[in-house]
C-alpha cells in the first residue's frame, strides 16, 4: 500500500533528463507507467517489462520507479517511517511550465501497489465530485415577453455547481490534489445566427432601467420569433469553467477547462399599436 507522499521536489527538466534510471518518456523502468494521449484519455497500466498502452500512441506523462540504492535509514527522504515500512520510490510526471519534470518521492510496501499517478487525472476526479452543471438561466425565460427592437439582458443565477466557485479534492495513489472551478465565460447563442461572449453573470434588470441595453451581457432581437418551432428562439447558453488544481504539500498545479450547457426557449413578438 502507498503511504502519504514524502517529500515532493520540483526540478527543472535538465536533472531529470540527465539521470539515465529516469526515462520520463517511457516505460523503461522498475514498476508502473500511465500514458495519457493528447486528448486527455488515459492508457492502461504496465509492467516494466511492457510498453504502456497510451493513447494513440503517446508517451506517459507519468513514470515510477523504485530508487536504487536506497535512502540511508533516518533520512529526509523516508519522512516518519524506516526500511521496515517497505521502500522509497520516485513518480516523474510531465506536468511541470512547459512539460518540465516534477519528482515526487513516497515510501510504500510493494511495487505491485505503486501506480504512476498523474497528478491532472485526479484532478480530474476532484472535478468530478462537483457535479458541475450548465448555466442557470434567469433570463431571458421561457414566460417573459420580449419585443423586437428592444434589449433583452441574460443573466444567470450563482451556485457552486452552476457557476462556483466549487472546490473538492481527491486522492489516488498517495496523491492528494484539490480543485477550484469557476466560469471563467458564458457564450450564448441567441436562436436568431447571433452569439454573445459575457465574461460574467450578467446583470439582473429592473424597471428603472427602461430601455436601455445591458451593461455587462445583452441581446436586441430584430425579428420575431413567429416563424420559429413553437414559436419561439431556441437559445443556448454554454459556459466556460476554468479548474485550477493544485497538489498538496508540493508546488505542483496545473489547469483544467470543463465545458458544460443550458437551454431555453425565447419567444420574440411585435409591438402592438392600437389605432
């Protein structure tokens, strides 16, 4: 069983590439490797005598091995145990600025329970605690009456799990890592051909206001909705959610984005002149 991490070291790519037991782009090496393909889908785990199954053929962002010699008894590097605890071993993951090394050590009892973890594939199942949703639409709704030619403002109601900020954490293999998302934008493509980008909630309307357009997220229809299905825009809203992880007791952070949808149906009509 892996035992809490040790001591995680953050190097640049030079001393990792210099050590010939380190083959961070392989897995040529004592115990496990974890491919992760370009499409972020990770491969299946091998020995060191197997060649990873990585995703269309990418190299693993992640490699174990065990360190040979071992650390002296006592040492920095054993934390609070000792050789009887099992033995200390070294993960080097690609996920530092640029794809430079980041060297982790952990003591643990065996090879067989030593996975090379990727720090962004937990992340990952942090992200997937949230339960994170699409937009929470306040308006335009589907019982509101908007007129051609006048602005309708979008805005969305806040929640951790509709726009955050939302924090979890996970952990696998002896790697704890905690994530924070927030919508970073809000693109809503309005039914008629046109989009609009708002880097923010939007700003609820009141009567005060009148007829003036929205200062942070806005829309003005220039045909009814009549001839549409149902009468009516099909609008959808897609948000941006921006994930900033983090590694605990190491420097070791990275970013992930998570996309997610709403829609609604908008119905635009004509302004009525009574003669």
């Amino acid at each position: 069983m892996a035992a809490a991490l040790a001591l995680p070291l953050v190097l640049a790519a030079g001393p990792a590439a210099a050590d010939p037991d380190v083959d961070v782009g392989g897995c040529d090496l004592e115990s496990f490797c974890v491919g992760v393909g370009v499409d972020g889908n990770p491969g299946s785990s091998a020995g060191s005598d197997d060649k990873p199954a990585a995703s269309k053929g990418n190299k693993p962002v992640c490699t174990v091995r065990k360190l040979d010699p071992q650390p002296p008894a006592g040492g920095a590097l054993w934390g609070d145990q000792s050789p009887s605890d099992g033995a200390v071993y070294e993960r080097v993951c690609l996920t530092g600025p640029g794809g430079t090394p980041v060297i982790t050590t952990f003591v643990a009892d065996g090879a067989a329970g030593v996975p090379a973890v990727d720090p962004a594939v937990v992340a990952q199942q942090a992200v997937d605690k949230m339960r994170l949703s699409g937009p929470d639409i306040a308006s335009p709704r589907p019982a509101g009456k908007y007129i051609v030619g006048v602005p309708v403002w979008m805005w969305v109601q806040q929640s951790p799990s509709t726009f955050g900020p939302n924090t979890a954490s996970a952990t696998a293999g002896g790697v704890t890592v905690t994530a924070t998302a927030k919508v970073t934008k809000i693109v809503w493509k309005m039914g008629d051909g046109s989009t609009v980008t708002c880097n923010g909630p939007g700003t609820p309307y009141k009567a005060s206001y009148g007829k003036q357009d929205s200062p942070s997220c806005g829309h003005t229809y220039t045909r009814t909705s009549a001839s549409r299905s149902g009468g009516a825009y099909a609008l959808t809203a897609t948000s941006t959610w921006t994930v900033d992880w983090q590694v605990s007791g190491s420097g070791e952070s990275g970013q992930l984005t998570e996309i997610r949808q709403s829609q609604e149906q908008v119905a635009i009509g004509e302004l009525q002149v009574v003669g």
